[in-house]
C-alpha cells in the first residue's frame, strides 16, 4: 500500500505542476501528492507545513480565479474582458497545446471587451492587464508546487 502511495503522490505532484501553466487546478493536486506521501512510510511532513501549504493551496485556488478580473479591472476591463479571457484560455489550450493558453486569454479578453462595447484602446488595455494578471498567477502557482515538490524530495531523500 505505501508503494502504492508513493507512485500516486508523486504522479499528483508532477502533474499538479503541470497543472499550474494548465486550465487544471495545480497547486491542489500538489497538495493532494505532499498528503498521499504523508500517509505513506516514504515521508512525514509537520503538522505546521502541511497546514501551511494548505492554506497556501486554498488562497491560491481563489486568487487563480481573483488575479486575471483584478489585472483586467485595474487596466479598464469588464466583466465582458474577464469572461472572454476565461473562454479565450479554455479554447487556447485546446486549439493552439502549449501557448494557446496565453494567446487565447488575451484575445479572449480583448473580443470580450469588444462586445461588451469598449473602444479598441479600452479593450487592448484590459487584455493586457488580464493577461499580465493571468501570467502573475500561474507563476504563483508554479512556485507553490515547486516548494511542495521541494518538501516532497527533501523527505524522500531522507528515506532512502
């Protein structure tokens, strides 16, 4: 069974990174992958870092989805902006694998604010800032899985 653990907890770290430039929820598969391997024999986290990154992962989940309509609202954008920018990045990734994520947010954003009535400069502007704020948090969240997968190689290595 902690073998079984062991496989699973780091098959969920690796894809919770994945994940984190993904239209998938990274940082919680991460956090799942730090808890498997806590459960194993392989590894034994404190109850202060596993709280920690938790709470961490629970900020993130909401702030993936509060950073791209705050980056579009700080530059002009409208709900129209955030809606398209989510649409954008969901068709992106499936159209153009790999940037079609970043491409899709921005031009998702800027025809969203399109119909939703902004001027051409409105519009470019809130895409940028939806984009810039659809970048900022997938960097978060490439840096909170990376410092699970940190905990998780640290522990690993003390076992064997």
């Amino acid at each position: 069974m902690d073998t079984i653990l062991l496989i699973l907890g780091v098959i969920c770290l690796v894809a919770g990174l994945a994940g984190a430039v993904l239209p998938t929820p990274g940082p919680s598969l991460s956090f799942g992958g730090l808890l498997l391997l806590h459960f194993s024999s392989y590894a034994e986290f404190s109850t202060g870092v596993l709280i920690g990154l938790g709470l961490l992962t629970a900020v993130m989940v909401v702030l993936d989805y509060l950073i791209p309509i705050w980056g579009a609202k700080k530059f002009g954008g409208t709900r129209y902006g955030a809606i398209g920018a989510t649409l954008g990045l969901v068709i992106g990734f499936f159209l153009i694998p790999g940037l079609g994520i970043f491409i899709g947010a921005f031009v998702g954003a800027l025809v969203g604010e399109l119909i939703g009535g902004s001027t051409r400069h409105v519009a470019m502007k809130a895409a940028m800032g939806s984009f810039l704020g659809f970048v900022t948090g997938m960097v978060m969240e490439v840096l909170l899985c990376l410092v699970m997968i940190g905990y998780a190689v640290v522990e690993l290595v003390r076992y064997f």
